[in-house]
C-alpha cells in the first residue's frame, strides 16, 4: 500500500531524529544502512511532493482556463443584452404606447407603470427618509502602508508569515 504524504513526511522526520541522534553518540557517524533507509524515504517524499505539485499544477491551469472562458462569455452576454436592449428601444419607437401588435414568435403591448420622483431630496419630510447605516471597516492597505512608513497606528501591526510559493 502506498504511504501518503502526510505519513512519508512524518517518517523522514522520525528518521531524521533517529539518525542525528545516533550521529551524535557516535561522532558524526551513522550506519549505511541508516543512510539508505534515510535515501529511500527522501526518494518516496520527494516523489510524493513533486505529484502533489504536477496536481496542484494541472488544477490550477484548469481554473484559469475555466475563468478566462468565463470572462469571454460573460462578455458575450453583455454584448446580446447590449444588443436586446437596442432592439427594445427601437421597437418602442416603432410601435407607439397604447398600440398592441402580435406575431406567431411574440407581441408587443404597453402597459402604465407609476414611480416616485424626488425633485428636492432636502424638502422631504423625516418620516419619508430612511437613515441606511454607515459601514465602516479597517483599510487594511493604508494601514499597512502607514506602518511601513513607521507610523503607529492603534489596535494594528505588521505580522510576517511565510507564504508558499507555487509554479
């Protein structure tokens, strides 16, 4: 049966200890069997970690390829509703509000439709406003470029992390 990853990683490290702490009781030496074992479960780690990263590979190309098809169909979209929306008003032009008109593919009617329109939003009385809170939230950038210039900034700070990188 095959070992994962997981379990070639915490062999190695295992072994690792073994052999540094043999190393250390005899000098700096270690056996050449201690030597091969240790080899061998680099050898099946390191394959493992190169498949995991061909497959990390492969996934990604495919979601980029799957975003960049989306992007072109959604610009196809736009483009027909651009192009539907032309259509509609044209057809509004052609056909005049009342008139009803219809074909074995569709039809074209009119109906009556009301709306409010605000002249002057500072005349409207309190009881016809509604107050939409404020959201107000961390500018992470700002801060991070404030604090790289030194500055302080209360309640915040620059924290270093490693960051895999993947090609």
């Amino acid at each position: 049966m095959s070992e994962t990853l997981y379990e070639l990683n915490s062999a190695y490290q295992n072994l690792l200890a073994e052999v540094r702490a043999y190393a250390e009781e005899h000098g700096g030496e270690i056996t050449p069997e201690m030597g091969m074992q240790l080899d061998a479960v680099e050898m099946s780690r390191d394959a493992k970690i190169e498949a995991n990263l061909r497959y990390w590979k492969n996934e990604n190309a495919i979601a980029e390829t799957i975003d960049r098809e989306i992007l072109a169909l959604q610009k196809r979209s736009a483009t027909h509703g651009n192009n539907a929306g032309w259509m509609k008003d044209y057809l509004a032009q052609i056909v005049k509000p009342g008139e009803k008109v219809e074909y074995a593919v569709g039809r074209i009617s009119w109906r009556k439709s009301t709306s409010v329109n605000v002249v002057d939003p500072a005349k409207v009385p309190a009881q016809y406003q509604r107050v939409i809170p404020e959201r107000r939230e961390p500018d992470k950038n700002a801060i991070g470029d404030a604090l790289k210039a030194g500055q302080e900034v209360d309640g915040c700070e620059l924290v270093t992390k490693p960051l895999i990188q993947l090609k």
